[in-house]
C-alpha cells in the first residue's frame, strides 16, 4: 500500500469520526432530558462495550469452542485435547512448573517486600533504599531475563574469563562452576528468582503505603503493653494490613500464570522449563495446534478465575467489616 492511499485513509477516518460524534452531539442537543440521559451511557459506555466484545468476549468464547476441537479446527474431538494435557508426560512438566511458579513467586515476593517494608518504614533514607528496590520493575521481563542471562552465564573453557558473575564467585571460591540453566529441576527455581526480583519491589511499595495507614495510636499503645517490635509486627501492623497482603498475592500470582518472556528468553521452554504459556505459544503459533493450544489456554483461564474471586470475596468482606 503506498503512503498516499495510507495518507488517504488516514483522513478519511478522521473525518469519518469527526462526523459521527458531530452526529451526536447533534442529535443529543435536540432530544429530550431523557433520552440526553441514555445518549450520554451510549456514547461513552457504547466504545468501550464494543471493543470490550470484540477484544475480550469473542476471543474467549472462540477459545473455548476451538479447546473442543482437532488440530486445524475443522473437526469436534470432545475432551481429547484436555485428556491430553493431563495425561502426556511432557504436558505434566508444564504443569507442575507452573505450579511452582505460583507458589513460590507470589510467597516468597511477598515475603521479602513486607521485609523490605517493615525494615524501611521510620528509616531516614528509606526512599534512596525503596528507589533502588523498586527499579526492577522499570525494566521489562526481556531485559531482565538478559541481565539474569549474564549472571547465570557458563563458560566451559577454563581459559577463557568468566562472565557470569555466580560462576566467576564459584571459581574465586574453588568450587567448580556449572550451568545453572540445564540443571532440572533446579533451574526451573533459578528462572523463578528473576521474577521474584522483579517483583518484591511491587509488592514492597504497596505494603509499604499500607504500613503508614495503620494508627500511630495503634503501635504506641502497643509499645506501652511492653511488645517488641516482632510481636507489634505480627499482632498488630500484619492483622491491619492483611487486606493488602492478599491483593498483593493475588496480584502477583496473576501475574505468574501468564509468565512468558523469562522462560522464552532464558531456555526457550527447554530442559524441563517450560510453563503453560509457553507452550501454549509453541502449540498454537509453531505447531499450528490450534485444539491443543487453545486448551491450555482454556486451562490457564480457569486457574485465575478463582484467585480473582478469592480477591473479590476478600475486598468485599473488607468493606462490610468497615
């Protein structure tokens, strides 16, 4: 398409759209208070449903219906695809790697950020150490995965320098370096370290905020009852903040679920790696397995629809205590 018919288009659609809502307001200034009323949610709830139905809605309902079928979509084939996802060896890695992702990265993020937090709270440079924490997370998870690449890095000939900083440590200590990287299962849990890096700065801002709201009264009445600062932590800021710490969790273990760059950049999904998103790209974009693809698809949808509910239930019970 040469750059005069894109140019063309271009202006054509501006001027498309600039008629349409010169319709509106046109006929919204002549109708009744009323009917002002109902064009108004039009306008401005219209788009939104719209693009809501052709880019959430449709795409999973169509997802849904093509888990049912065979490899190029033409035929119904039931649960074979689901049988196949719980039954094959390979698949069953998959799995249990996502697994250990959503249970490790959400808790030990969370964990290390409450840490952070707590530790960080009446510091006076608090905000030099919570910047330095934090930053991880301007970086993208491609980037993240080349900077833990060089970290993690193997050189097998002895001659050459060490790049990678854990072996160069192994080296200066005797000890003889490996590649940490094609070690299963343990490499599974050194792709899981980069997120946890990522994250902890998340999850130690929000709490951190969290920690400020609870009542200076709170903690000086406690202090006067003769607490240490643990007892303070556990009996009186974390049942304050317990709110904050589950949506944090479940924020994080979304996030999780749909990990993708670490493990594509990192291993490719090879030597037991691999997670469901992963392989969800590699079935339906490189097999062209559509059924297949689309139900682990399918299978990562159903795994965050009840964290999702777990948050909701948990801010509603939140507020009704309020």
């Amino acid at each position: 398409m040469s750059s005069a018919l894109t140019s063309l288009l271009l202006v054509i659609s501006l001027v498309a759209f600039a008629a349409v809502i010169y319709a509106l307001f046109l006929i919204g200034s002549r109708a009744s208070v009323r009917w002002q009323g109902w064009l108004r949610y039009g306008v401005f709830l219209g788009p939104a449903l719209l693009l809501l139905l052709v880019g959430l809605i449709y795409p999973a309902l169509r997802t849904i219906w093509m888990s049912f079928m065979d490899k190029r979509s033409q035929n119904f084939i039931g649960f074979d695809n689901y049988i196949w996802a719980f039954t094959i060896p390979e698949i069953q890695i998959v799995l249990r790697n996502t697994i250990l992702w959503v249970v490790f990265v959400p808790i030990v993020s969370t964990l290390i950020g409450l840490a952070i937090a707590y530790m960080t709270d009446r510091m006076k440079s608090a905000a030099v150490v919570k910047s330095l924490i934090f930053m991880p997370m301007a970086i993208s998870f491609v980037g993240a995965s080349v900077i833990w690449g060089f970290i993690y890095n193997f050189e097998p000939n002895e001659n050459r320098v060490e790049i990678g900083l854990l072996n160069a440590i192994l080296r200066g200590i005797g000890v003889e370096p490996r590649n940490f990287l094609l070690e299963p299962p343990w490499n599974t849990f050194f792709l899981i370290a980069v997120l946890v890096w990522i994250q902890t700065g998340f999850a130690m801002v929000i709490l951190s905020a969290a920690m400020k709201n609870v009542p200076d009264e709170v903690v000086e009445a406690a202090m006067l009852d003769g607490a240490s600062n643990w007892s303070r932590f556990i009996r009186v800021t974390l049942p304050m903040i317990r709110g904050t710490v589950v949506v944090v969790l479940t924020t994080i273990t979304i996030g999780t679920l749909k990990v993708f760059d670490i493990v594509r950049t990192m291993t490719g999904g090879n030597f037991q790696t691999n997670v469901i998103a992963n392989e969800m790209y590699a079935q339906s974009f490189r097999q062209l397995n559509y059924g297949q693809g689309s139900a682990l698809a399918v299978i990562l949808f159903v795994g965050v629809i009840p964290i999702i509910w777990y948050n909701v239930r948990q801010l509603r019970l939140e507020r009704t205590e309020r």
